[in-house]
C-alpha cells in the first residue's frame, strides 16, 4: 500500500516543505529509499540543515523555520537517516557546519556538533580532515564544553584513531582538551558542562574497555601525564559542593578503570592518577562518615573498588596503611537503606576476597573483627525481623559477604594467614554452620519449589537515610 509520502513525491509540484507536513515524514526518511533520494540533492541537504540551526534563508519567515526545526534536527538523533553520506561528503556542507561552530548561538552550535558528530565516520567523509587542519576549529569547541555534542564531536574523532585515522589525540591534547576538561570542572561548572565532560569520560572508557587494542589508551596516558591531574583530585576530595565532588570522583574511578596494570605494567612507576590519589586515601573515612550524600558516597566506593582491581602492589599496600576498608565496612552498616551503596561495597569486598592480595583481604578482616561485626549485625537483624516483619537493608547482602568469608575455610589443602583468623573465631564459624547456611539452604529449597510464573512482590516506600541534592534557586 502506497504511503502519503509516495504519493506526494509523484506529484510534480512536491517540495521539502510539504514533505515534512506529512507525519511519518521523520520515520520514512530512514527506511524509504525513493524520500531519502530526493532529500539528497545539494539544494535540498542545505534546507535541511538550515532547518536544523535555525539558520533562517532570506526566502523564509522565523516561524516558518521554527516549524520544520525540531523535524530536520530528529533526522540527526538516535538512528541517523542515511542523508548523512551525503552531508559527510558533501564539502561545501561541511564547511557550512563548522563555520556555524563560531556563533553565540548556542542551539545552532549544539546542532553543528551533532551533526558533524556523526557525518565523522562516514566513509569518504571531508569531517576529520577538515577538523584535523584546522586548529582553531578545535580551539572554539574547546572554549564551549558546555554545549552538547561539542564533546561527542571529539570523542568520534578519536575514536577513529582506531581504524588508522590518526591525529586527532595529538591536536586536541597539544591545544589543551585535558587543560580545558580539569580547568573547567574546578571553575563552578554549569550543570550542562559538568554532565557533558563527565559523559564524555565515561564513554571514552567505555570504548576503550570494549575495545582492548584501542589507540583511545593513548589519550589516558596523556590524561595521567597531565600536569593538572593532581590539581583536579585534590579538588575532587577538597570541594564542599556535594554534586560537583560526586562527579568528579565518577571521573577519578573511570580514569582508574582505564589506568590499571593490564595497561601499564611498570608496578614501580604508577600512573598518575594513582599518585595524586594515593595522597587523600587518609581522607576517604571523612568523606564516608561525614557526607550523607548517596551517589557521593557509591562514587567513592567505586573508587575504592577500582583501586582493589588495578593490579598494583604499591596501590594495596597505601590501602592497608589507611582506615579505607574500615569505613567503608561502617558505610555498608550504616543508618541508611540505600541498596546501591551496600551492593558496591560488597561487590568490593568480594573483588577483594577473590584477588591474590592477601594484605587486603587481612586488613578487611581487622584482626577478626569484622567477622565479629557481621554475626552482632546478623543478629540484631534477626531481632528487627521478629519485631517489626522485616529486617534492615542490609541483612541479605551482608549475608553475601559473611559466606564469601565462610569459604576459605572450606578448603581443607591449602592454609594461609586469611584462613586462620577465620578458623579461630569460633563464633563465627559455628553461626554460619548452624544459622546462616542452615538459612541459605532452606532459602534454595523455598525458592526452588515455587511454580513458575508466581511472583511475589514487596513494595516499600523509605527515606534511605541519604540527602539528596538540591539545585540552588536563582
């Protein structure tokens, strides 16, 4: 069956315009082949980018362009339609996108970049080498982090160093990116620039752990030589700004993610995050007990979880030196119920447990303290339960951690410092031979017997004992 878009490119008298007015107008332009070939001419492809930037031409009104600007633009999100070749390799176009760069109008900037952002990869594209001989190009996106898509612009370019197209990482690092980054998150950054520089990290990482071989770890390298990491970390355990300090250290642990000893393997000389990091570990008790911040808080678990996995001696032993796995042991039995925190800490322990870092796994013991803790916690969840029908937050997850414990010792061949202290806290022992495992096998059984397609569902509605951020009112 014909669509109404079939039936207007029959008639003669057609145009862009009347196109649009159609209401499948913007799904069509991906998937009918006859529409995107007749949005694909020279003249055509300049409407709809015009339409895009709100850039108005002298044969149209303002509210005319307003009208088809949100259409044109959608061309561009989520599933891009395939004018995009075009574009890309049209260089009169692209030149008409990066000349739109340099405006204080911040919508048609932000709708340049995303569109360049993804006219980047296509193959026979006139983007990157535009970008990478024009340096002041760089230099204005770098003066405008705040605007979005100026960083997904950058990030698509040095992404392609990893099919051969190189230059970008030199450029944007020799014209200060890293700088600008660390600079402008320590300046009071408005909440678009602290979300697009916090987004832009995470999916370089992203990128680089999906893809081991990727030239995206020379960019790490230079993030860790720069002169201005030390600066920015201190800032990050410094700022009394909950929210900007939550990002910051979102970016400290995703920096870590890329920076660890499967990448670097000097175990002498650490990367230089973990230098400027090793100097606050004395401030991680501070920042548990003292900043009731939930996603503060998780960030800063991750950090901890993060520096468990990096594979680096020097970095485990700093640990062991600090009260870092104490407090957050004391953050995981806190006067809270925030799931997510407790699931990171004890995704952490259990990092810890399972590594071969026996210092770690002996200063989370604490001399067998801990384990005393986990049956006194155990226990007074037990009571609550009695009392009120249901136990504290912490009590299933907890229980997670006290059988990681539990299976040391069930290896009978090998015997080590981590077994012992297990072995002879024998209250220990016996509470989970005869209550919790007692409790987890009848668990098994329970749930095993249920029949399929039953659901059992508890819907609680609790403060979880953490603030939440507030914007400041203007």
């Amino acid at each position: 069956m014909e669509s109404p878009i079939d039936t207007l490119l029959k008639d003669p008298m057609c145009t862009l315009e009347k196109l649009m007015d159609v209401e499948d107008f913007s799904r069509e332009m991906k998937t009918n082949a006859k529409l995107i070939e007749y949005c694909s001419t020279p003249q055509r492809l300049q409407s709809i980018i015009q339409y895009s930037l709100c850039d108005i031409p002298s044969s149209q009104t303002r509210e005319s362009v307003l009208k088809y600007h949100y259409i044109c633009s959608s061309l561009f999100s989520d599933e891009v339609s395939h004018i995009i070749d075009p574009i890309a390799q049209s260089t009169d176009i692209v030149r008409y996108l990066f000349d739109s760069l340099n405006t204080p109008n911040v919508t048609k900037m932000s709708n340049a970049a995303v569109i360049l952002s993804s006219a980047i990869s296509v193959d026979n594209s006139f983007v990157l080498e535009y970008l990478n001989t024009n340096d002041d190009v760089i230099t204005i996106l770098i003066t405008h982090l705040e605007v979005d898509g100026v960083l997904e612009l950058l990030l698509e370019a040095i992404k392609l160093e990893d099919i051969n197209k190189n230059g970008t990482i030199d450029q944007v690092c020799r014209l200060g990116l890293i700088e600008a980054l660390f600079k402008t998150l320590q300046s009071h950054p408005s909440l678009d620039a602290l979300d697009n520089i916090t987004a832009f990290v995470h999916n370089l990482v992203i990128w680089k752990i999906s893809n081991s071989d990727s030239y995206t770890s020379k960019f790490v390298t230079k993030i860790n030589e720069s002169p201005e990491l030390n600066q920015f970390v201190h800032f990050a355990f410094t700022t009394q700004d909950d929210f900007v300090a939550a990002q910051c250290l979102q970016i400290i642990s995703n920096i870590l993610a890329c920076s660890t000893v499967l990448t670097y393997k000097d175990q002498v000389t650490l990367p230089g995050i973990y230098v400027a990091l090793i100097q606050h570990l004395s401030q991680f008790e501070e920042i548990f007990v003292k900043r009731k911040i939930g996603t503060l808080t998780n960030n800063l678990v991750y950090i901890v979880l993060s520096l468990v996995l990096s594979g680096y001696d020097k970095v485990h032993e700093e640990i062991t030196r600090q009260t870092v796995l104490k407090s957050m042991i004391a953050v995981f039995y806190g006067a809270h119920s925030s799931t997510v925190v407790r699931q990171t800490v004890q995704i952490t322990v259990a990092s810890i447990l399972s590594s071969g870092t026996t210092c770690l796994k002996v200063n989370l013991l604490d001399g067998g303290n801990l384990l005393d803790l986990m049956v006194q916690k155990d226990k007074e969840a037990l009571e609550e339960k009695e009392k009120k029908n249901i136990a504290p937050d912490y009590w299933l997850i907890g229980e997670k951690m006290m059988i990681g414990f539990y299976h040391f010792i069930e290896d009978k061949d090998e015997q080590n410092e981590v077994k012992e202290i297990i072995e002879k806290n024998a209250e220990f022992v016996n509470y989970m031979k005869n209550v919790v495992m007692v409790r987890e096998d009848y668990k098994s059984g329970y749930f095993g017997k249920i029949a399929q397609g039953e659901e059992f569902t508890d819907e609680i509605d609790f403060d979880d004992g953490f603030e939440e951020f507030e914007e400041d009112e203007e």
